[in-house]
C-alpha cells in the first residue's frame, strides 16, 4: 500500500462526510444534489462498518489471526452507547418512569439493575465503550494465545465466543432487553438524534474517528513493532526461536483491534436507532471477513474499501432481490477467493505481466 493510496483514503473518507453533510443541509429537498436525510444514516452506517473491518484487517492481515468473532466487541461497544442512551430518555418513555427504561417496567423491574448505574454520565460511558471490548479482549486473548492457540482452531474458538454472548443477550434476565434489545433513542448529549444536522454531525465524527483508527493502525503497522508482527504471521516459529515472544504482540494488536470494533459499534447505534443481541452473530463477524477479503487483506485502506463497497451492494440488493443477497455474497466471496486473492486494491496495484518468450531488447552501446 503506498503513502499516495493512504493519503487518498483519508481525503475521502473525510471529504465525503462533508460534502455529504454540506448537500444535505445547505440544498433544499428539491434541489436536483439534494443528500437526503436517510442516505446521511447510511453513510455513517457503512463508516462504522468500516472500523469493524479496519478491525479484523489488523488481527488477520497483519497477524495472521482469521477471527469469526469480532462482532462481539463491535456489539459490546453499541450496548455500551445503547445504555447511556437508553438512560438519556427519562420520563419521555412510553411508560414515563425517569430511572427504569421501558423493557424494565414492562418486565416489572423493581429498581436499577447494578451494572446499569453510571451510564447516565456521558464520560462513564464512553470509557465503558473501550474498557469492556478490552477487557474481554485481554481474558481471551491472554489464554488462547498463552496456550497457543492457533489457526482453525483459534476461529472456532473466536466464534463460540461470539454465539454465547448472543444466547446470553437473548435472555430477558439479562438486563439488555432481550430479544428487542435497546431502541427508542431520543437525544445524544443533549441534542434530538432525529435532527438532520445531527446525523450529518455523527457523520463527519464517525469520519474522524475512523481516520484517527487509521493512521494509528498504519503508523503500528510500519513501525519496528508492525514488522515483528508480519514475521509472527508469516513464521510464528522462527521469530520465536529468535527471542520474541509472540503471544505477547498478538495479544497487543488483538486488544488494540477490540477496541476500535467498540468504537465502531458504539457510533454505529445513535445513526441506526437500535441495538439487539442480533449484532453478536456470528455471521456478521463472517461478513466481516468478507469486507476485508474483497477490499484487500493486509492493506488497512482495502479494508475500508471491501466494507463500504459491499454494505452499499448489500443495500441495493436487498432491495432489488432480497431472497438472493445471500447466495450473491457466498458467491463474491468465493470469486475474490479464487481469482482476486489480493482483493481490489491487489488488482490495482498488480504489476503488469511480461509476454512469455519475449526477451528485453538490448541497450544500444555507447
């Protein structure tokens, strides 16, 4: 990946967020470039995306771990956001109760369950948005790497993680709202999430944070560190027996990764309106997978591009042909599999084939 194609990512990914933001809110709704509101919320949908596959690419393309759970910790960052917001509505609930949301009442909660209490501060929850990914992250990471758990093994493992924490959110006694989950927001901070110059503002800031994941991703990549961890990926035996400790650099990228994921789900839930313990499927994380597959594994910015290109596919056909999105996305899949094992930003940046047979014609002597 060259500087050239870093530096582009980033003027798109920000420019876009605010040309975005500009043609929704200076054009009328008749003007021909009008950005309607909904189309805003989408964007910031496919950002946020894009930080769960920024995410995976660090840990599979950089240290060769192919995990089938990370969905995990973009959904335990969006309960983290969903809990702050769920707090902000108060008595302007269905049931009209300031301390208990409504799925409490309606459940006959008698009071506050304990780990409920803090996030009606905002700064409690936005250290809970990066502590609980990380803290589950290190206890995973620090026993399946201690033991040196690798390979297909460390997938499974990486995706009954995920499906527990799905079951576990469907229940009810739970505390999280069950199969429903967290929705109804109001307000974030103080200002109407519903507003069109809120979401062109979750917007740009969904843009920021991501090129902040960005160009602190790439920084970790082509330092001393970066270069330890692509020999862990390439031949995790041999850096060992040259006096690394490999647990200990997957463990740090691994947490590093879990952390970005919630931020990226806790962005992810003002701009979509809900939370439920669908996030924690394992399928998403496998979609996940997918993004970075079609973008470019190990290239940080085809991450980005694989996440925003398929989610924008994705929208389209659902909407087109909704009982057939699943089978095209199994088959792009196999296709970037088979005949683009670089993604799209390993065709563009391809080198050009010599004809066979064809010797360089020689320099004319001086």
């Amino acid at each position: 990946m060259s500087p050239w194609t870093f530096r582009l990512c980033l003027v798109a990914v920000l420019g876009g967020a605010a040309l975005l933001s500009v043609l929704n809110l200076a054009l009328p709704e008749t003007a021909a470039f009008h950005v309607p509101t909904y189309a805003i919320s989408l964007a910031g949908k496919y950002l946020s995306f894009a930080m769960l596959a920024l995410a995976v690419d660090l840990v599979w393309g950089f240290a060769g771990i192919l995990t089938l759970g990370h969905a995990a910790f973009f959904a335990l960052g969006g309960y983290a956001m969903g809990m702050y917001l769920m707090r902000q509505i108060g008595t302007r609930g269905v049931y009209g109760n300031a301390i208990l949301p409504d799925f409490m009442v309606f459940l006959n909660y008698k009071e506050l369950p304990w780990f409920w209490h803090g996030f009606d501060n905002p700064a409690f929850a936005i250290a809970m948005v990066i502590l609980v990914p990380a803290v589950l992250a290190l206890i995973f990471g620090w026993l399946a790497f201690r033991s040196r758990v690798s390979g297909v093994y460390l997938s499974i493992i990486t995706q009954a993680l995920t499906y527990a924490l799905l079951l576990a959110f469907f229940r009810n006694d739970m505390g999280f709202g069950g199969n429903n989950g967290l929705t109804d927001f109001k307000d974030i901070f103080g200002i109407p999430l519903q507003e069109s110059s809120t979401r062109c503002g979750m917007l740009i800031v969904t843009a920021i944070f991501l090129a902040a994941a960005l160009l602190v991703a790439r920084y970790l990549v082509t330092s001393r560190f970066g270069k330890v961890l692509i020999a862990v990926r390439d031949t995790e035996s041999r850096t060992r027996f040259l006096g690394y400790r490999p647990e200990r650099y997957k463990l740090f990228v691994w947490v590093l990764s879990a952390v970005i994921a919630g931020i990226g789900g806790a962005l992810y839930v003002p701009q979509v309106g809900i939370i439920n313990p669908g996030e924690f499927s394992p399928a998403n994380s496998i979609e996940s997978v997918i993004w970075v597959a079609v973008g470019g594994r190990g290239t940080l910015v085809g991450a980005v591009l694989g996440a925003v290109l398929v989610n924008l596919g994705k929208t389209v056909f659902t909407g087109a042909l909704p009982e057939l999105w699943l089978f095209a996305l199994g088959a792009l899949f196999i296709l970037v599999t088979l005949l683009l094992p670089g993604g799209i930003l390993g065709l563009l940046g391809r080198p050009p084939r010599r004809p066979k047979n064809v010797t360089p014609a020689a320099e004319p002597a001086e």
